[in-house]
C-alpha cells in the first residue's frame, strides 16, 4: 500500500514538541521529507534524530515565526534541500501561564502571544504560498483551537483571541487560493496533555475545570492531532478547504457534560 506523503516535502513549524514533534514523526513515516521548524534547537534537533532513526527524511531550521526573514529562510530551505514545498504546518504557538481576562492581562502578554500565534501564520503564508505555487499546489494547515469556538471556562484572552485571528485568516486564505490548487484549512484541538497545557493548566483544579466539560472525560493527546493533520495533508482532503476542523473530544458541541 502506497505510503500517503510519498514524494511529499513538508514543512512543519513548532517541530521541537508535542503536536509538531508527533506530526513530523508521522508525516515522515508516511513518506514525506520533513522540514522541523522551532526556536528549541535542542528539541528540533531530536525530533530530527527521532525521524532519522526511524528511516525518515529531515532537516532542523532554527526559526522564530514571528520574524519575517526567519520564514523566508526555512521555506527556502525547504526548496534547497528537498527541491519542492507541498505541505506547510503553520503549528508553532505560546501560551502564557499570565494570560488572563482583558483587565488582569498585561499589553505585553497580548503583543507576544498576537506575534506568534497570529502574525506567525501569516508570516508562514506569506512565504511558503509562493513556494507551494512552484510545487503546483498544496496544502496549508494553520495550528488554531477550539477557543476559536468556544470561549475557554479558564480566561486567556490574548490566546483566544490570536486563534481567532488564525481561524479568521485560514478562511479567507482558502477563498483567495482555492483555484491555485492550494488548500487552507485550521485545525482546531481540544485540550490536549501536552506540556505547553499542563503547565498553565498546573493545579489539579485547573485541570479539572477543562475535563468536565469534554465528554470524552479526557485530554486528547498530540498524536491523534498529528492523525488529523495527515489527513489534511494527504490528497485524500483533496476537496477539503477553508474548514474549521475540531479535533476537541466534543467540546464544543456539549458545555456541560451530565454526570
């Protein structure tokens, strides 16, 4: 059976953990060349050695999405070391444990969050659209959340509003490329165990606030993310685009889970 990246290059943004770490685990064992994108040269370097040991394609590009002419370079490594650019990963994300509701919250907490939650995705759009119009089209997936949908019960405002942005962003970009053969979708997790949650998340209180409201009872994790994510980058989403695709273990269906 035909692996379902085969002859895929993919770029993937936040690589050096959790959702980014797992989806270039998966994308390369599905075929597809990996570019690892992250500010973490340690954890980009053993997502990198964690592919290669498993017979995988890839290569480490430090880069802070934030900053333009640190996306131009990891597209353009992309196109020199593999020669194409078919997937683009806009995964990178922060989530600040001060992040609170709009009075509590300071300006700088916003500035950051909006800077690589929000502006990052554009950045990564920016310069990878050209290069995925030089591969003959492809596919965009745009890291969001479920808060995109749904205000969190635990307040992080600058957060929520930067996957808004992000949501917001991936549907008109969909529109805007739909006949260049690109797709852009936003894929939107639920809570998830990973390490960027649990540490904001770092009371059993905490904690517990997110789980009753998902009535799957518990947190999804950043592999079924990563199963999602292939999905929108294979060709079997080929009439896949400009969604708001919720990976969130009913969450936004349901508030309130009865007992």
């Amino acid at each position: 059976m035909a692996r379902r990246l085969e002859g895929k290059v993919a770029l993937i943004t936040g690589a050096g953990s959790g959702i980014g770490r797992e989806s270039s685990l998966l994308f390369a064992a599905e075929g597809a060349a990996v570019v690892v994108v992250d500010r973490d040269d340690d954890g980009g370097q053993q997502t990198v050695e964690a592919v290669k040991a498993s017979g995988g394609r890839a290569v480490f590009v430090h880069a802070d999405v934030s900053r333009t002419e640190d996306c131009a370079g990891m597209v353009a490594t992309a196109e020199e070391e593999f020669g194409n650019l078919h997937v683009l990963f806009n995964n990178a994300g922060v989530m600040d444990g001060r992040d609170d509701d709009a009075v509590s919250t300071d300006e700088t907490i916003w500035d950051l969050t909006m800077q690589v939650n929000a502006k990052g995705v554009f950045l990564g759009c920016k310069h990878g659209i050209p290069a995925l119009r030089r591969a003959g089209g492809g596919s965009i997936i745009n890291t969001a959340s479920f808060v995109a949908s749904l205000g969190a019960a635990t307040p992080q405002i600058a957060y929520t509003a930067s996957k808004g942005a992000v949501l917001a962003l991936t549907r008109e970009l969909a529109v805007v490329h739909a006949r260049e053969k690109i797709r852009v979708n936003a894929l939107c997790p639920g809570p998830l165990r990973t390490e960027l949650l649990m540490k904001v998340l770092d009371t059993n209180q905490k904690k517990q606030r997110r789980l009753v409201h998902i009535p799957m009872g518990r947190f999804g994790t950043a592999r079924e993310i990563a199963q999602a994510a292939l999905f929108l980058a294979s060709d079997e989403s080929s009439f896949v685009t400009g969604t708001n695709f919720l990976v969130d273990g009913g969450i936004t269906a349901a508030y309130v889970t009865p007992e």
